[in-house]
C-alpha cells in the first residue's frame, strides 16, 4: 500500500520523504489556507520533494473554470495530479483530463455508487473519506470493503486512496482490504512506528550491552 501525506506543510513532507515511506502528496484548500503560503509557489516546493503524485485541487465548480485551473495547475510539474470534486463537472472535468494523460484524484467520496461513478470517468485514484463518514455515525471502512469488491468485480483500474485517514487503525484496516494508498497527517504516518515493546526491547538490549563493557565502533 503507497503512504500520501495529507498535509501541505513542507517541513513535515520533507521529514517523511528522508524516511523513505512518502509515496506522494495530498494537499486540498484547507490545507493550503492552513500554510499561508501562495498555492502555486508551495506546490510547485511539494512536488520537488517527491517523484510521487501531488495531488492539487480545483476551486472552480464548472467544467469549464475547473478546466482552465487544471490547466494553469497542471503546468507547475510533471508529477502533479489534478484534484476534483465528485460531482458531475468534476466527472466531466476528469474524463477530459484524463483522456489527455493527466493523473486525476477524485475527492469528497462518501458512497459506493460515488467511487463507480469516478472509475468509469478514468480516475487515477478515488478518494472515499473514512475519517469524516465515521464523524457522521457510520462505518467509512466498510465503504472501502465495496469499492474494493465493485472495483475488483470490474477490473477497474481506478486506485482506491483511502482519505481523511485519523488513526492507526484506519491505516491497519486500509491495508487488510486492500486498498491502493492511504493518505495521512504526517504524524499519524509517523505513530505507526510506535510500540511500547519495542522501546521496552531497545531499552533492555541496551542495559545489557553496556554491562558486556564493549563498543562496536
Ligand atoms: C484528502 O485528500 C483530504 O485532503 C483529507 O484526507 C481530508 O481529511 P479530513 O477529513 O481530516 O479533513
């Protein structure tokens, strides 16, 4: 399963890109609000941190605008990836897009029908959003299970990037369904390193070591 941070701060994806675990980037407008920094200028600075897709999202709800943003968007960097809502200038948008070779995230995912919708527009990646479903008192992994099983009933080639990502678990569940990408805040990305065994094991292994008296180097 490829690892997206979901974050358009450059520090934490520069951090993440030096442990070798980043895949690619997602970035959409409240993240980029939250940086403060020009969309443009903070994109084209994420997508020379990795070789993977950065995801950026259109602002336009028409076909045409979200076609002339895609289009200035587009221009930033050979590893951009245009984001689009699922609605039906979003899916016409993708279509277009995507017929002409540009990668297309299709974002704000909440149903099934919605992910089937979006494969059969040639989305490079569908976006279901787990965290917030789960927010709104229903169960965002078993929406992965259906695109999962649609996707697979179908050999669609659509990847499954499982979003709004909050915890271990969602990332854990992620991956026994088989979903394609997950994309998280970094620190939940990083949190998947700790275990309080294995502090307790480095710790153990230490005392010893240092009782034997010796040094490896
Ligand atoms: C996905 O691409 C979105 O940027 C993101 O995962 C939304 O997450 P949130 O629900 O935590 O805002």
């Amino acid at each position: 399963m490829k690892f997206f941070a979901d974050t358009a701060d450059t520090d934490a994806i520069r951090e993440l890109a030096a442990t070798g675990l980043l895949d690619g980037v997602t970035t959409n407008p409240s993240l980029i609000a939250k940086e403060g920094k020009d969309f443009i200028e903070v994109t084209k600075e994420i997508c020379g941190l990795t070789d993977g897709p950065v995801s950026a999202e259109v602002v336009a709800l028409d076909h045409e605008t979200m076609m002339k943003e895609a289009e200035k968007l587009r221009k930033i960097a050979d590893n951009v990836c245009i984001k689009v809502p699922l609605t039906v200038d979003g899916l016409k948008t993708c279509k277009a897009l995507t017929d002409d070779g540009t990668m297309v995230n299709v974002t704000l995912c909440f149903s099934a029908n919605q992910a089937l919708l979006a494969a059969k527009a040639g989305a490079t990646f569908v976006s279901p959003f787990v965290g917030r479903h789960d927010d709104n008192g229903s169960n965002g992994m078993e929406l992965i299970r259906d695109i999962r099983t649609i996707y697979d009933n179908y050999a669609f080639e659509t990847e499954i990037l499982v979003a709004s990502v909050r915890h271990a678990t969602h990332v854990l569940e992620s991956a026994l369904i088989g979903a394609d990408v997950m994309t998280a805040p970094p620190k939940v990305i990083l949190g998947l390193f700790n275990h309080v065994l294995t502090d307790k094991g480095i710790e153990g292994f230490l005392k010893d070591w240092k009782a034997t008296g010796q040094s490896i180097l």
